[in-house]
C-alpha cells in the first residue's frame, strides 16, 4: 500500500538504467488491479491515475483509457491528451442522452492496461449486462487486463451507512469491501481539509456557482477531518495485514513493533473473565487490535468447560476482540508459536494457579515458559493476577435469622390467596 500526495508525484529522476533482474520482474508484476483511494471528491484521485497511465505508456505499456469523468476539469482533461480513448457507449434513458463505458468494446481493444474511473459507479440500465461498474472492472480483469480505477471511501459497503450518519448525504453507490481488497495496490490520494476547501472554493472541484452549497453541507471541516481519518485507517488495515503476510510468508522471527498488537492468553479458570476485560482496556488505551487464544491439549473437553469457553468466546465478541481456539499439548510453546506468526507485540497472561510444589514437579509454571519464550521474541509479558469473584453463601443459622434485603408489599391489596 502506497501514499500519494495531493497531485500526482513527480516522475522518477537519476535512476539507474541497469537495474537487478529479480527487482525489474518484481516491479512488472505489481499492480495488476490498482486503486486511487480517496477521502472525498477532488484530491486528485483521477489526475494520479491519469498520470500513472503516461508513466506506463512512457515504458511501452499499451494504456487506453476507458472511461475518466473530468467533471469540468481543465486539468484533467489536459491529462486525457496522449492516451488513447475507448469510445463511449451512448444511451438514451428517460428522455436524456448519456454515455456509459463500452465494455464489450474494452474486452475487444484488449490492451495491456485499461483506466476506469469512479469504481463505484452505477450503470445506466439497459447500457450492458452489469448494473455496476465494479463488476465491469471484475469482467477485464478476468480478461486478463490490468486496470487501474479511483474510488472515495464513503462508497465502501462497510463505511457507507457510518458516513451517512456523520454527514446527512445519502450514499448511494457502493463498492462491496471483497471488491476493494482484491487489489494489489491500494494508494492513498491525500489532501488537506484545508487545501481541499480552498480548492472548492476556487472552483477547481465543482463549478463555482455549486461550491458555497458543497462547502456548508458535505465539504465541512468536520466532515473532510472524519472522512480522511476513514480512508487512513482503511489503509492502515490494509498495511497491517500485507506486512504480516509477508512476514508470515518469510518465517520472521524478529518482532516488528509497526503498532501494537495484543494477545490475551484464556483458560477455564475462574477469574479469566476479568483478565480478558483487563486486557481490553489495555488494548484500548494502546490503540491495539485484540487477540483472545485458548489453548486446549484435546477435544475432550468437559460440557462444564465447554460452557466456560463459550461464555469466554462470547465476551470476546462483545469486547470487538478476535476468539482463536489452538490445539496444543504444550500451551506456552503454542502461544509463543502464535504471538510469533501474528507480530504479536504484547501478551498479557494470568498469574499461575500451581503450588510452588506442584511447579517443581512439573517442570516450572506455563507462565514462567511463556516469559521465557517470549523474551527471546522480544515480546513484552503482562502477568495479571486472577481475581476469583467472592460471593460468601449465607449459613443456615444467619440465613433464618436475616429478612430479605428488599421487600415490595402493596398494602393496598388484598394478599392473594394461598
């Protein structure tokens, strides 16, 4: 995942000619469904795409554009000349006359790389086969075209009704999330709140005369600082989860501190409720995703710990955490195994159970090995004492002697007969 700036960056100067073989191809390969993400209209998120089709055109690659939508934009369509242009479908609907992509027309050209823009984008009807633009873009793709597209974040399927309830604007085109984690690079197109206002204000996103309506209404301050916070935790996911993947692929045994993630270690022993809320409000403060990992040596597990667990599991999901179930006969070799898979940065895990003397039989306490282990992780280890929930029963003699602590009488009534 990449991060470009309000326009378009400037093209590559002073690289070497004669470059590693395995660097070249690894470069090659890259991108073959690209996406410009944006926080709202007019970051430049089809300026960059637009670009980015010249810079392959510049290496040979046969680049057609096939649909941009300048909305007026002198700018961009100054960028559309050079690339050659699929032309447009034309429909009339309702009276109006409209231009949709031609799809049939893209497969046929069947270049190396097609620009699309505005992913989710609904077709007119009756001007093809999909009602949505994604799912042309899934058609070329299949073809074996590479595509590059642009799409805002408001119009994610997981984001859209959130950014409904925080702007007032109905978002009615939507991009399934599957749709959007299919690319292979996913770039940020960034801007200012600021700069993206004065850019409206001058004109240069929507027509001046439509600007003071768009600056009070969907264009607020508030509204751009929400949505950009929206499109950079998108992203950050989306990095968080490539990084672990390639370091998953790598058999990384060095800790990558990039943010930090948290492992709750849960058993069946009374009390790891209140660990598993402890280490949520960790998580919490840190600004950490949450890891909730059972180890259990067998399925043969007792229906009383069975119903434990799944009292556990169901916190879990309460708290926004993520239940993991491990088979292992050696539970802290288990949880080094998995806080090493999963970058884990912290583990928070309850103080040991076992008797000094049953320690020493037994070869040391489960909690003293996952120190151990982690230590040579580098992984920090939180050891949270079990607080068993005290609930004294009454004895016979006192629970005679005592009245109830509440009593509810309607002395107005008469008492129900026995």
């Amino acid at each position: 995942m990449e991060h470009v700036s309000d326009q378009a960056a400037a093209p590559e100067a002073g690289a070497p000619q004669a470059r590693d073989a395995d660097d070249r191809d690894a470069v090659e390969a890259a991108g073959h469904f690209r996406i410009y993400l944006g926080a709202a209209a007019g970051v430049g998120k089809t300026y960059s795409m637009l670009s980015e089709g010249h810079r392959r055109k510049g290496r040979g690659t046969d680049v057609v554009v096939g649909f941009v939508e300048c909305h007026g934009r002198q700018l961009t369509e100054d960028m559309i000349d050079g690339l050659e242009v699929i032309p447009r479908k034309k429909i009339e609907y309702r009276g109006s006359h409209l231009e949709e992509m031609d799809l049939d027309a893209v497969l046929s050209r069947r270049p190396e790389l097609a620009l699309i823009d505005e992913l989710a984008h609904t077709n007119v009807p009756g001007s093809g086969r999909n009602a949505k633009r994604w799912q042309d873009v899934m058609e070329i793709l299949a073809a074996g075209i590479d595509v590059i597209t642009t799409v805002n974040i408001q119009h994610l399927e997981s984001i859209a009704d959130e950014v409904e309830h925080m702007t007032g604007a109905p978002v009615r085109e939507r991009v399934p999330d599957w749709v959007v984690r299919k690319a292979d690079q996913i770039e940020l197109v960034d801007s200012s709140p600021e700069q993206l206002r004065r850019r409206m204000l001058h004109g240069n996103i929507y027509p001046k005369e439509r600007a003071s309506r768009a600056l009070s209404s969907f264009f607020r301050t508030d509204n751009l600082i929400a949505l950009r916070e929206l499109a950079l935790r998108f992203l950050a996911d989306e990095t968080d989860e490539e990084l672990l993947e390639h370091l998953r692929r790598h058999e990384s045994n060095v800790v990558w501190e990039t943010c930090e993630r948290i492992m709750v270690a849960v058993t069946t022993v009374p009390g790891t409720d209140g660990l598993l809320r402890r280490a949520a409000r960790m998580a919490a403060r840190l600004k950490g995703e949450l890891d909730v990992v059972h180890v259990t040596a067998s399925d043969a597990t007792s229906p009383g710990d069975r119903q434990k667990i799944e009292k556990l599991r169901q916190l879990t999901e309460d708290i926004g955490a993520r239940w993991h179930e491990v088979q292992e006969d050696d539970p802290a070799r288990a949880l080094a195994s998995f806080a090493r898979r999963n970058q884990i940065t912290q583990i928070v895990i309850g103080s040991s159970q076992r008797s000094r003397w049953e320690q020493l039989l037994g070869g040391g306490s489960n909690v003293t090995r996952v120190i151990k282990q982690a230590g040579a992780l580098g992984v920090d280890v939180h050891v949270i004492a079990l607080r068993k929930e005290l609930r004294a029963a009454p004895s016979p003699q006192n629970s005679a002697e005592r009245p109830s602590l509440v009593q509810v009488s309607t002395p107005a009534e008469p008492e129900a007969e026995s």
